[in-house]
C-alpha cells in the first residue's frame, strides 16, 4: 500500500477545494464539463478491460500470469478512476450543480 497518510490527502483536498472555490463558474463549469467527459471515458475503457479480465478468467488456456496482469491492470484503473471521481465531486461541489454534458458523439 502507499505510505500516504490520511492527514496528507485530507491536505491535497482541502487545497484542491480551496483552488477550485476561487475559480470563477464559468470556469468551474468548463473544468466540471472536461472532468464528466473524462469519467465516462475512464468507465469506458476500465469496462473493456473487466470484460477481457473476465473472459480471460474463464477461459482455461489463459495463464495465471496473463489473468494477474489483468487484473493489476483491472484495480489500477478503479484506483484512478476514484481518484478522478473524488475530483469531479470537489468540482461539482464548489460549482453547485452537475452541468448538462450531451452523450459524445462516439457513444
């Protein structure tokens, strides 16, 4: 596990919300707006990867090491994606609403 405690993130975060409070809404608004964008991207993405993991699970000629490294590659991206998703909530916070984002044009 990583060394960071608990006091150091509530720190980033506090300074995080402190940054984002003095931002001005319409730039709140266009950070909030990238940030959905890039969550669903992230879910996206980590979805196509549990897939393979998953089918790669029960496929009996997949080697442990392939399901392993699957499955690192499976929690780093849950791990980034928590981290991106506690961004977007400091975000949505300080702007005070969720914005309307319209679907992309590749979903």
């Amino acid at each position: 596990m990583s060394d960071v405690n608990s006091s150091e993130i509530n720190d980033e975060t506090k300074k995080r919300r402190s940054c984002f409070g003095s931002m001005e809404k319409s730039e709140l608004e266009t950070l909030a707006i990238a940030a959905i964008r890039e969550h669903r991207r992230l879910i996206v993405a980590d979805e196509a990867v549990y897939e393979e993991w998953t089918s790669a699970s029960s496929d009996p000629a997949v080697s442990s090491a392939v399901l392993e490294t699957l499955q690192r590659e499976y929690i780093a991206r849950q791990e980034k994606s928590a981290a991106q998703q506690e961004e977007l909530s400091e975000i949505i916070d300080a702007l005070g609403y969720v914005p309307d984002v319209a679907p992309d044009a590749d979903d």
